[in-house]
C-alpha cells in the first residue's frame, strides 16, 4: 500500500479505496473553525448577529431570549447600558 500525505493539512493516508472510488480522506483545512467566547460569570447582555444573515440571538443574564422581534441598545463608554427588547406575543419563552 502507498502513503500519501495532504499538502495543504499534512494528514496521512494510503492508497486503500473506498466503495466511491475515492480516497478516505478529508483535508481538515476546508472545516470551518468554531469561534467561542467563555466568561467566568453569565453576561447580562450578548447580541449575535451572523455574518451575511438575519438570523439573531440574543442572551440576558445567561439566558437565550426567544420570540425577539427588535432590540434597541443604548451603550456607551463609560456608561451603563440600557436596552429595550421588543417580543412577538406568544412567543415570549426564556429557557
């Protein structure tokens, strides 16, 4: 059996087949990286947004808020912040 090793990520390999006609390996260098944030204490106020998407989250003394319409942040340096969350009725649950 020849080894084979992946230029862009350096995984190792050998010349087995598998039932497609493709080599069993997949280059880690195509995954995508997971970002995390870690606190010591649950924050009182996390706003997410991802990149290039309407999808929204929003977290309040550690909790995910459900059923956000709108959220209206007030912050400053210096300052306390104050937000305002606006909800969808009926969707108002806090887990």
């Amino acid at each position: 059996m020849d080894k084979y090793i992946c230029a862009k990520c350096g995984a190792e390999w050998s010349s087995a087949w598998n039932i497609y006609g493709k080599y069993n390996h997949v280059c880690k260098v195509n995954e995508k990286e997971k970002f995390a944030l870690e606190f010591d204490e649950p924050p009182a106020l996390v706003f997410v947004q991802e990149r290039g998407s309407n999808k929204v989250k929003v977290y309040q003394d550690g909790k995910e808020l459900h059923g956000v319409r709108s959220i209206a942040i007030n912050a400053s340096a210096g300052d306390i912040t104050t937000h305002t969350v606006e909800y969808i009725t009926g969707l108002t649950d806090m887990k």
